[in-house]
C-alpha cells in the first residue's frame, strides 16, 4: 500500500518474474517485476511513484539479490509512469505493440529493466 500523510493513495509490489517471455532471455537469473498504481489523481506528479519505485529496487537489489528488475507493461503514451522508472535508473528492454481499439491511438507497451543496484 501507498499512503501519503496517513491516507491510502495507490499500492505497489515486487514479485517474483512470471512471465515465460522474460524468463527464456535470463535463463537462471532471479528475476523481478514491479507494479505499480496510484490511483489518486491529485497526488501524480508529486514525485510519490518516483520514491516506491526507488524503494522496492533497494529491496529487491539489497534484501532480495535480485539479479534484475523489470517494470512491465509501461504504456507509451503514460510520460509520468516511464519518467518514474527512468528517474529510478530502469532503461528501455523490449516494446510489444498494442493493437488499437476503436478510435484509440496506438500506442505500446513498453518494458523496462534495471540490472544494478542503487
């Protein structure tokens, strides 16, 4: 969970890798994935989401021994998600292309990966 003075604002987590497509290019690696949310618009761009991040890549590089870090599924269009994880040192691993709905923009998702500590 996320909270800002005392009040639930977004949440967050490091787990384990589960996906077979990242898995295959790292064989015998441990692996991490981080997910992140913060649902209160009135807290984006406050530099919240900049700090969780930066929290959880300490714990999984220091506590964990993660070998690598990703953040999944980074839509491209959503400048304060991947500005997030590049002020956190995550540079760009592989882009999967989305396929437009109706009327929407095309956009992809883009996945990132950080492989030092802080």
């Amino acid at each position: 969970m996320i909270e800002y003075a005392g009040r639930p604002i977004g949440e967050c987590w490091l787990q384990e890798m589960n996906l077979e497509r990242i898995l295959k290019r790292r064989p015998g690696r441990d692996c991490r994935r981080i997910d992140i949310t913060i649902g209160e618009k009135d807290y984006w761009g406050r530099g919240i989401g900049t700090e969780a991040i930066r929290l959880l890549v300490e714990f999984g590089f220091r506590r964990a021994q993660a070998d690598a870090i990703f953040a999944l599924d980074i839509v491209t269009h959503n400048i304060r998600s991947l500005r997030a994880f590049q002020k956190a040192g995550f540079e760009p691993y592989d882009a999967f292309a989305e396929s437009p709905r109706e009327g929407a923009r095309r956009s992809f998702d883009l996945v990132m990966v950080r492989t030092t500590s802080i």
